[in-house]
C-alpha cells in the first residue's frame, strides 16, 4: 500500500493549471451560443385572461406559424417523428406492420371461435351468476 502511494507523484500546480486549462477548451468545443428563443413545445399552454372589469380590449395574437408546427411535431408519434428509434427500448415493436397479409378465410392461420351446447349453456349460466 505505501508503495503505490509513493510511486505516483504530487500534482503540482503547473499540471492542475494544465487540467484546467484541457477541461476549459473542451468545454468551449462543444459550446453553442443561442439566440432564437421561443416556448417550449412540449409544454401545455394555459392562457391567461385579462381582468373580467378591465376597459381595454383584448389583443389578438397573430399565429406564430413556427411554434405551430413544431408543436404538433412535438405531440406526434415516435414512428411518425423519427426515421429510426432513438433508444433501445424504442426498437422494440418500431416495426408494427404486419408481414403478411391476414387472410380470414385461411383455415391455416385463422381459427373461428367454435361453441358447442355445453358452452352456449355455460356462457348464458354466467351472465345470469354475475
């Protein structure tokens, strides 16, 4: 134990400075300054109206065509957003569409629900047990 802790050197404030220095400049990589603000799409609105005894009257806003679209985008299905999914959990079941075709008069893949007296009895005995 004390060997390893005399092996490995002080950090010295030259190489803390260069740590810093590293860690600044990756941070400044990956900046991006923003200057278009706007409402979250992904939010609820909830409008707030003016006073009932208020003498103005009231503005109409003039539809942001924008914050529009990107608000229906927001609300709409993965598969419908995205052109591959973005987790893994979304991987499953991406792919919804059936591969083949269902074809009910193919006794193959379709089995009819089939009664006999004893059930036809035992499903009417139960609605009138219930």
């Amino acid at each position: 134990m004390s060997g390893a802790k005399a092996d490995k050197a002080p950090v010295d404030l030259v190489h803390q400075n260069a740590i810093h220095v590293e860690t600044v400049r990756k941070e400044l990589r990956t900046l991006r300054l923003h200057t278009h603000f706007s409402l979250s799409p992904h939010k609820k609105l909830h409008p707030i109206q003016d006073k009932p005894m208020s003498k103005k009257p009231q503005e109409v806003d003039i539809e942001d065509s924008d914050f529009i679209t990107a608000f229906h985008t927001a609300r709409l299905e993965p598969t419908k957003k995205y052109t591959h999914p973005q987790t893994e959990s979304q991987a499953i079941g991406w792919i919804s569409t059936p591969l083949i075709v269902s074809d009910r008069s193919d006794r193959r893949f379709h089995f009819h629900r089939q009664g006999s007296d004893v059930s036809k009895y035992m499903e009417t005995a139960s609605r009138f047990l219930k």
